[in-house]
C-alpha cells in the first residue's frame, strides 16, 4: 500500500498512490495509516484523489483509520472521484467525514 506524507505545520497529508482500496489491501492501509497518524495531534488530510474504486472492506478501513486517531486528531477526506464519492453518499459516511472537492480545498478548511 503506497502512501505519501506531507506534514504541513499542524497538517498531516496522507495521499493514497493506488487505485483501489479494497478487500486486497484494506488491512495493510489500516496497519499504514496507524503507522503514520500514531502519536501525532492536529488535523490529517487523506488525498483519495488516484483512488477510482473503494469497495466495503476499504471503506471500513478508512473508518477504522479515523477511529484509531488520538483525540486531537480529526480527518478530512479530499479528491474523491465520482464512483467513490457515490460510495461514501449511498453509506451515508458523507455525514461522517469532511469531505472536500480537492487538497486545496481541504488545506484552506483546515487553515480556517
């Protein structure tokens, strides 16, 4: 599972360099990104924006990746394409997350 950081002054940017998240790799994206938000504060920001395909399993590994944040910590998503996006709006997770159209977007959110 490939995952590039960014650490933006109180911003942590996780961007997801694959095309799916599914069944195949969710326990490995779940495992990577304890690894990369463990002991930090502040805001995270996931880049799903090469990621076309998020199936139960990959969905649910992005829930537990917000679940296992330390209590400062919240996550915004960003860059979703149109068939995840329609995973995360029929699930409802829309409501869940802070989802914006792009990393911009989810910068100036988390700035303001």
């Amino acid at each position: 599972m490939k995952l590039e950081t960014v650490q933006e002054d109180e911003t942590l940017v996780i961007s997801v360099d694959e095309t799916r998240i599914d069944a195949a790799v969710a326990i490995q994206f779940k495992d990577r990104m304890r690894e990369l938000t463990s002991g930090g504060t502040g805001r995270v920001i996931l880049d799903l924006g090469k990621v076309d395909f998020v199936d139960s399993s990959g969905l649910g590994a992005i829930v537990a990746a917000m679940k296992q944040l330390n209590g400062g910590q919240n996550i915004a998503l960003c860059g979703l394409q149109p068939m995840v996006d329609r995973v995360f709006r029929l699930t409802r997770m829309n409501t869940i997350f802070a989802i914006h159209d792009d990393l911009p977007a989810a910068r100036a959110a988390a700035a303001g």
